[in-house]
C-alpha cells in the first residue's frame, strides 16, 4: 500500500488547467491531458492498487469458475479497485503536509500541490461512491461491506496510528488483505480453507514488505514524524527479526494446502522455491539491516506473493 514516485514537473510552480484544479501562471496553457491523467493517477495509486485488485481476483478465482462468472467477476474487481483508489486518495490528504516532509512522497500531486484538497476530497467520495454502488449493486451487500471495513480501517485507523506505534503495520495488514474477502464474498460460497489460507498469506505477507520499505526510508519517516519502526532500534534487529518472523509465519501458512493435501504434487516444488527466495532475502536483511538489504528483502516480496497465488490457482487439487 506507499511506494509510488511519477515524477511530474511544469517549470517552477506546478500548474493545471482542468476546471476544479489549481492553475497559477501562464505555463498551465501548455500542460498535457498526459501529465494531468497521471497526477489523478497517481493520487489513487493506481499501480499499487493492481495489486490490491489482483488479491480480489485471486479471492473469486479460488472458489468461483471464472469463465462462467466473469459478469459478476467484472463488477467486483471494479468496485474494489475504485475503493482501494479513494483509499489511497484519503491516506494522501490525511497525510499531505507530511508527505512534503519526506523525499519519496514530496512529489506525489497533492504534497507538491498540482492538485487542490477540494478535488481529491471531492474524488474520494466520488470512487468511494462509484465503488460502493458497483459491488452493492452488481455483487452483494457483503461485498460492499467488506471493501467499506478496508477502506475505513486503512483511512481512520492505520493512517493516523502510523504517527504513534508500530503495531500500526499490523492493523494496515488486515486492510490490505481484505480484499481476499472481497473476491470470496463475491462468489457466495461459504468460508473455507483456502479463504483463510489466502487471507492469511497476504496478512503475513506486508509484514516484511512494509518492514523492508520503512527501514530503507527510516530517515524519510522520522523526518515526518512517524513511528512505524521499533523504538530506539538503532541498528535495526528488531525490524530486521520482525521482517524474518513474518516471512517464516508466511511460508509455513503457505505449505497447509499440502498438508490437507488440497493441491497437487507440484506445489511443493514451487512453495519450496518461492519460500527460499523470501526467506534467503529475510535472513540477509537481519545480518546485514542494510538498505540494500532491505531492498532485496523488498523485490523478494514483490516476486514472492502473485507466484505463491498462482501456484494456489494452477496446483489447486480438483474438487
């Protein structure tokens, strides 16, 4: 959920010319639709949030035949991705003066002001509203309900706490995985293993992601002011332990598909590739608490969650 740098620049002040949109200056005449599109973008998070759409997707896929249920498959990853987007927009106005303060969010569009408060207030109850009405609608009510909890818990809960505590990750991790609940939900069918296993993957999951990202930007997060890294953990052991604890808890959730023997043979040989590359980068991280460690740690994320999914999707034993 936090990562996005589209570097936009107009001369000295940032301007606009879309209705509704600050404009100062004569430059904003030879601004781009391009470059406006992508400061929008960009407030939504847009390509962090195909991520957050994807969980959905693998949530439906895993109880549902997506062929045969692509019209109400459309609907929901629509909502949840216009949900996840008012979301993202919320987190920025909450925390747009200390966006400015850090050097990988100062140029986000509405720290660096190339977009007004009003507007993306005003685009957060529009995706907030669009979306609601796409899954309350077009899927159900539980859905509806499950992306509005995400959406709440990430803007009013995680968002003001990452300013007090580090438990405030744990409490972001529940509203990043809610949309595996979205996707089950979707479909109607009851509760099962591969709902929790699933959820519990991606809620283990941004423990070492987020852990990796916030050790490498430290400085960033203490210049703003937030307390997202364990106190006084100068040398970082205990952010480094903490990554380590929360692959392990991944990897092991990940293997009880075979125990319950739920997936094919070749699952274990992709489980047991996918765990090594996360838990090698892990344990790297907490010998060495470098950045580049720490980058590592964070790419080895990025490959480990939508492979581990697709060996859920592709190995899935036949009911």
């Amino acid at each position: 959920m936090q990562r996005d740098r589209l570097t936009v620049e107009c001369g000295h002040t940032p301007v606009w010319t879309l209705p509704g949109l600050a404009s100062t200056g004569t430059e904003g005449a030879h601004r781009s639709l391009a470059n406006q599109l992508s400061d929008l973008l960009m407030l939504t998070k847009a390509r962090v949030n195909f991520f957050v759409v994807g969980t959905a997707f693998v949530g439906f896929a895993l109880h549902a035949r997506i062929l045969f249920n692509w019209r109400l498959l459309l609907p929901t990853l629509i909502g949840t991705g216009l949900i996840a987007g008012a979301a993202a927009t919320a987190n920025q106005i909450r925390e747009q003066k200390f966006d400015r303060q850090m050097v990988r969010t100062r140029n986000r569009s509405l720290a660096a002001d190339r977009i007004r408060r009003r507007t993306a207030l005003a685009l957060t109850a529009a995706l907030f509203g669009a979306g609601s009405l796409f899954l309350g609608c077009l899927v159900n009510l539980l859905a509806m309900y499950l992306a509005g909890l995400a959406f709440g818990i990430y803007a009013f809960a995680y968002t003001p706490l990452k300013r007090r505590t580090p438990a405030c990750i744990l409490v972001g991790a529940v509203a990043g995985a809610l949309p595996v609940l979205i996707g089950w939900a979707a479909d109607g069918t009851a509760f099962d293993l591969w709902t929790a296993i699933a959820f519990g993957v991606l809620l283990l999951w941004q423990i070492p992601h987020f852990l990796a990202i916030a050790w490498r930007w430290r400085s960033d997060y203490v210049r703003a002011g937030y307390r997202v890294l364990p106190h006084n953990d100068v040398h970082g052991y205990q952010t480094a332990g903490w990554a380590l604890a929360g692959a392990v808890a991944m990897v092991v959730v990940s293997f009880v598909p075979l125990v319950f023997r739920q997936v094919t043979d070749w699952y274990l040989i992709g489980g047991l590739a996918l765990g090594a590359i996360i838990l090698f980068s892990s344990i790297r991280f907490l010998m060495k608490r470098t950045e580049t460690a720490a980058r590592s740690l964070f790419i080895a994320s990025l490959i480990y969650l939508p492979n581990v999914y697709f060996l859920m999707l592709v190995c899935k034993a036949q009911a």
